[in-house]
C-alpha cells in the first residue's frame, strides 16, 4: 500500500521563493500526515503560463535550482513537481514541459510532456517539443503511468494528436495513472474535465489521481478541482474549487484488483454548481490574485449607478474587502438624479470608499476649447465620449497619486459590438466582466443579492443607458440584450458565420449588423486591459482576429 497526497496549490508565476517554500511546506506537512508521495501541478516550480519567460535562460535555470532545493527535503517521502527541462538533443524545440519524479533526494525519473496544446488560450508548442518516448515509474512495488494534462485529452472523438502517451504506457502493465495539470477554468468545463478523465480511467481499467493547480494569472483562473476516479471510470472524489487544498489517499491492489481509499473527509459535491456560482467565484478569485500577485491592494473604478459598475464594485469589495475599494462618482450634467442615488445607496450597503467629483465643468472646458474647430457643429459622439474620457483621466490622476488600480467594467456584449469608448471607459488595468454578457451580468447582480439586498434594485431593474445625451437608451443603439448576447454567443463561443446564424431563425438584417459591429470593434479590444476569462472563448490572447480582416465584415 502507498499513501498519495493530492497538492492543489496556488503559484505565482516567475516567484520561485514563494513557490518553493509552499512546495516544501506542503511536503513537509504530507510526510506529517504519513504520506509516501505528494503530487503537485503541472510546472509548479515557476507558474504556469510563463509564456515568453521560458525563451530566458536564467529562468530554466533558476527552475533547476528550485527543483534541487525541493529534492533536498525528499529523503523519506517521494514527490512529483512540475517544470521545463533542456532538451539535450540538437534537433527540435529546447524544451521540454516535464515533471520530475524525486525520490530520495534524488531525481529518479523525468517523463516528459507528449501533446503539446496549441489552440484558444494555450501556446505551449511555441516552446516545447514533444515527447515521443514513454516510461512507467516503479515505486514502492506500484508502477505508475504519469502523464502531464493534455496527454490524457486525446480519447474525444475528434482526436487532435495522432497518438496516445496511454496507449503506450498501458503496454508496461502499470498499477495507477497518475495526471499533473494547470487547466483553466471556464464556466462549462469542470463537466467536460470530469468526462475526459473519466473515459481514460475506463478505457484502460486503471485508477487515475489528477491534480490541477488553483489561482489567477492575469486573465487566466485555475479553478482547482483535483479528482480521483477509481478503475471503472467512476469518480470517487472531487477536491474544492477555486481554492487550495490537500487530500490523502491509501492505493493498494486487492487480490490482483487496484483500490483507492481516503484519508481525508469525503469532499466530492453531490451536483455541480450553477454558472453563475461559477463565474462569481471564479471573478472573485481572480481580482484578488490580480491584486496580490502584482503587488497591489487598493481599486478604484468609476460608479455610475448601473447594474455593470455596480457587479463590479460589489466582487472588488468581497475579494479585496471595503476598505480596499474607493467607488468615484462622476456625474455630468445628463447624469440622472437616480443614477446618482443608487450609487450612493450601494456604497452604503457594500460600506466601501467613495468620492464624486462634477465633470460639467471639465467637459465644458473641453467643448469650449474646441469650439474653433467644430465651429457649431451639432452635438454628437464627439461630445459623448468628451465625457467618458474626461472620467478616465480623472480616474487615473487617483491612481497616479494613490497608488489605485482602475478596474475596468465593460461588459462582454459591449465590448463584442464596440459599445464604449477607447480611452475612455474602456480603459483600466484588469476587466472583470470583459467575459460576462449583459444577461450574464444581471444574473450575477441577482446571486449577489441572493441573501440580502446589496446591488440597489433600481440598478436591475432600470433599462440600461450610458447617460451620455439626454434620454439615451442602449436599445437606441444596439438591439435587446437577450436578442444580442444569443448571436454574439453563436459567433464568438461556436464560431457560427452569418448564414448559419440566420438560418437559426434570428434576422438576417439584425444578424449582419451585429457581426459587422463586432469585426468593426477589434482595434478598440486590442488596446483594452486583459479580461478576466470565464467562458470558453474570451476575448483576449483566446481569440486571435485580425483588425483589418473583410470576411463576414
């Protein structure tokens, strides 16, 4: 028998001081609780993605050092780390994604990373080759069959590889697979993860322990979820979401036949939770690592009393606290008088921060210095967005002086059709609903208030206005959102093409606008902050469109 701890930890990419303290501190607590293996993520030692810092050679190197350091403290337990090793040979890439297995002290096995993902949000064939040789690991009497994450993806029926690292390593008889990953969370994908892995462990009647790292990365959120299936393909435990954790197990063969039992209280969830429960703690969790990681602890934004800034307010408030939160009015002089009342009224609920500050003056001042130039001509777009960036500019000046980051809170309908103002509200240093749509966003505020009454109801309920002209509607401009975030989701989410939309049954003039706005916006999302990504097609390095591109414009 074997004891086999599951590590979900959160890491900070390129801080390897921090991850190699919590690596060594969770192994030290492991071998407390008696375990004689400790599994953590895939590339734990530096953070994953590290992106164009594994082309640095100090950075592979500085890895290395990290991974001796943690070997050093492997003398009576066993360890699996995550991290990028040289590529000894002349030909192809010069690295490889690899996980060590130490024993020892001593590294005893390297496997190497065979199906290198290169689609949406992953880039890993830009730095790694791929593996072409496979080795079970003995250990303890146990053979293991250990894979890093996308290794074990290729069993869908539209398989992207033409091989399977399993196929081979099932030919040594191994007793376990074993699976260290770094996969990003989107609101779908648990359901579709807890599939895949579920499939492998049938297909080759062998238990499997995976373990996924949790935290942000800038747009990216790992959402945890370690799992462990027996050998039927059933899964018999799930570890939390969106948070670390440590699990133990006993692994032994009975009679020829493998076992899994715990060592710990039994975590798996009895039904999966909402989306929206998701997309909250997921944004959550990505605010604050935002924050933390960047070495940042105070947020500003701009509070118009709309339901977007007001979701918004309300997730930097609980995952940074109130006091953390400095919510700035900015009233103009289209600014109604109950727009100003609900952002007052949520700041008293949420009991955050709060100034306002009178733009009527500066954007007079503005329209005054350029009235030689526009000389009388009707008031348009021009002065609408006078307004919104003369908000930015202040927002920014209290950033400067503060030390504040601005949070961005456009959302993903308005940021699909170019509804906002480069420079302006677009701006900030993270979008926290850059993914959310509008019908998602008042899903959101709904489950915020679902204990009490934070988000004022007169932010839901009232019809959503820019309150840059008077009487100003976004229906003026855009169609219902309901109407709106079904074609958005048909083309960006399902990558459907204007024809095949409409032959859905939606208008065909309707259908053609709203692709048209779309393609027209992408210079505007090329200069925006990175979006927090919840679904499984953000905006963002997940979606790679080019700005002067005339197909389906």
């Amino acid at each position: 028998m074997i004891k086999i701890a599951l590590a979900q930890r959160n890491y900070h990419i390129g801080n390897f001081e921090s991850n190699t303290n919590k690596i060594i501190q969770t192994i030290k607590e492991a071998q407390s609780h008696g375990a004689d293996l400790v599994v953590f993520a895939e590339l734990c030692v530096c953070g994953y993605p590290a992106r164009d810092f594994f082309e640095f050679k100090e950075f592979i190197d500085l890895c290395a050092q990290s991974a001796q350091k943690i070997a050093a403290v492997c003398t009576d337990i066993a360890c699996i780390i995550g991290l990028p090793t040289y590529n000894l040979k002349d030909e192809g890439k010069d690295l490889f994604n690899s996980a060590y297995f130490i024993e020892g002290g001593k590294v005893k096995a390297i496997v190497n990373k065979a199906l290198l993902p290169n689609y949406d949000v992953f880039d890993e064939y830009r730095y790694f080759e791929p593996e072409t040789e496979f080795n079970c690991i003995d250990f303890k009497g146990y053979r293991i069959a250990l894979t890093i994450c996308e290794d074990l993806w290729n069993t869908i029926e539209n398989p992207l590889y033409i091989t399977r690292p399993m196929d081979k390593l099932i030919t040594q008889q191994p007793d376990v697979m074993i699976n260290i990953a770094a996969s990003p969370f989107a609101y779908n994908h648990d359901e579709e993860r807890i599939d895949i892995l579920g499939n492998n462990a049938k297909q080759y009647q062998l238990p499997l322990f995976y373990v996924n790292q949790v935290g942000a990365q800038t747009e990216l959120i790992f959402d945890g979820g370690s799992l462990v299936f027996d050998a039927e393909g059933k899964l018999i435990d799930e570890l939390p979401y969106f948070k670390e954790h440590v699990a133990y197990y006993e692994f032994e063969k009975q009679a020829g036949v493998p076992k899994v039992s715990f060592k710990h209280q039994h975590t798996i969830k009895s039904e999966y939770t909402s989306n929206i429960e998701q997309i909250h703690q997921g944004l959550l969790l990505g605010i604050r690592d935002y924050f933390y990681k960047s070495g940042f602890s105070k947020a500003i934004l701009g509070l118009s009393g709309g339901i977007d800034s007001a979701v918004v307010c309300a997730l930097a408030a609980e995952a940074l606290g109130p006091q953390n939160v400095m919510a700035v009015l900015l009233p103009s002089r289209f600014s109604s008088d109950h727009s100003i009342t609900d952002a007052e009224d949520l700041v008293k609920n949420l009991g955050c921060l709060s100034e306002t500050i009178y733009i009527k003056d500066i954007t007079e001042a503005f329209e005054g210095a350029l009235h030689p130039q526009f000389d009388n001509l009707p008031f348009n777009i021009a002065e609408e967005n006078i307004q919104s960036r003369s908000r930015a500019v202040l927002l920014m000046a209290m950033c400067n002086k503060f030390g504040y980051i601005l949070l961005n809170t456009s959302n993903k309908s308005e940021a699909a059709v170019g509804y906002g103002t480069l420079y302006g509200d677009m701006c900030g240093g993270i979008s926290v609903l850059g993914d959310v749509y509008k019908t998602q966003v008042y899903e959101l505020a709904n489950y915020i208030n679902r204990e009490q009454e934070i988000i004022p109801q007169n932010s839901i309920v009232k019809p959503p206005s820019a309150e840059l002209r008077p009487g100003q509607k976004d229906s003026d401009s855009l169609p219902e959102y309901d109407i709106l975030d079904t074609i958005l989701m048909e083309y960006i989410e399902n990558r459907k093409s204007s024809s095949e939309i409409i032959a859905l049954g939606y208008d065909e003039q309707v259908v053609r606008r709203v692709i048209k706005l779309v393609n027209g916006a992408e210079h505007k999302r090329y200069q925006t902050p990175p979006i927090l990504r919840v679904s499984p097609k953000a905006f963002g390095m997940g979606r790679r469109m080019p700005i002067v591109g005339k197909y389906l414009s």
